[in-house]
C-alpha cells in the first residue's frame, strides 16, 4: 500500500489531463483521447488514489481507492469518472458545466496502523476506519479544511464507514490506519 516517491509537475499535469479526458469521455463529448502513459514512470505504478471535483472551489464530487492494486493513471481515469456521474451525495455532472470543474487528486501512501487519535496529526494525516466489510476514510485535506483534531477525525471516518461515531474507542474497536497523500 505504499507509494512513497513524489510525482513530477509533469506527471501532475498528465493526471489532471487523464482526469478531465476521462470525464469529458464518459460524458459523450469528442477528441478526449488520454494522455499516453509510460509504463516506466511513476504513473503507471500501483497507488491508492482519490479524486474530488471542485466546481467553483467547493467539492463537488469524490472517489477513490485505498488499495494499490491497479496503475495511478488506471485508477485517476476510473474515480474521476464515478466521483463526477456517480458519487450518491451529488447529481451527474451536466456536460455545459464541465468547464466549470477542477480535478484534485490525492495519492495516498505510507499506510500504517495506529492506537488511536493521539497517533494523528490534523491536516497531515488522513485515516482508513475499517471493520468487517465497511470503511471510511478522511483525507488529510478534510481534517484540515473542518479544522478537526483527531478524536473528530476518526469519528467522522467511523461515520462514513456506517459505524457508530465513537466506535474507535470500543473494546473492540475498528481496524485504525492512517496515510499521508501527495494532493494536487
């Protein structure tokens, strides 16, 4: 699960083109072939991704993946599509509001079990709640951006994996992870 080497400005901007290409495909719209992907770079490695649509500087849409099982590009084409069509929180996307949509992407990595909220560190750790077949993950920019500490931050992932809020504090609490992200 872990990635650990920073992407170049230029492997940012091909993402942010797979991105936007991706999108502009899923939603009919002509000449969005990809960008051509070396399979020796970085971006054809394995890495666990999320992308969020901003549109007017407000999220507007997200997916993602904690596993690192399919190439970085693969996975940007793939979560860029569903968190702008398919994310249940939003409507579609219209295609003449296309134009108004900015991908971010966040590539997790340096995954690692932690004890609980005192092993956090608001806007530079995200975390990975799991328990059984459920899981909730906040992104390092979300503590950040509600200004949690992270008692809150694990809450919130407890809720978004449909546990009980305080959940992570339980005799048996849920499997805790948290990551760093590479955000752009």
């Amino acid at each position: 699960m872990a990635f650990g080497m920073m992407i170049s400005d230029e492997g940012r901007e091909i993402l942010r083109k797979v991105a936007l290409k991706a999108a502009a495909r899923a939603m009919g719209l002509r000449d969005t072939a990809s960008p051509v992907i070396d399979p020796a770079s970085l971006l054809a490695r394995p890495a666990a991704v999320f992308v969020t649509w901003k549109k007017d500087g407000r999220p507007r849409g997200r997916s993602g993946t904690v596993g690192a099982e399919r190439a970085l590009a693969i996975e940007v084409e793939e979560h860029a599509v569903a968190a702008l069509l398919k994310d249940p929180r939003f409507p579609p996307a219209a295609v003449k509001e296309l134009p108004r949509y900015v991908p971010e992407i966040s590539v997790l990595h340096s995954f690692e079990e932690i004890p609980g909220a005192e092993s956090l560190l608001p806007g530079t750790h995200g975390v990975v709640v799991e328990k059984g077949k459920r899981r909730g993950v906040v992104l390092p920019q979300d503590a950040a951006l509600f200004d949690w500490d992270g008692a809150r931050i694990l809450s919130q992932a407890c809720l978004r994996a449909g546990l009980p809020e305080e959940s992570w504090k339980a005799a048996s609490p849920p499997r805790l992870l948290r990551f760093t992200a590479e955000v752009f």
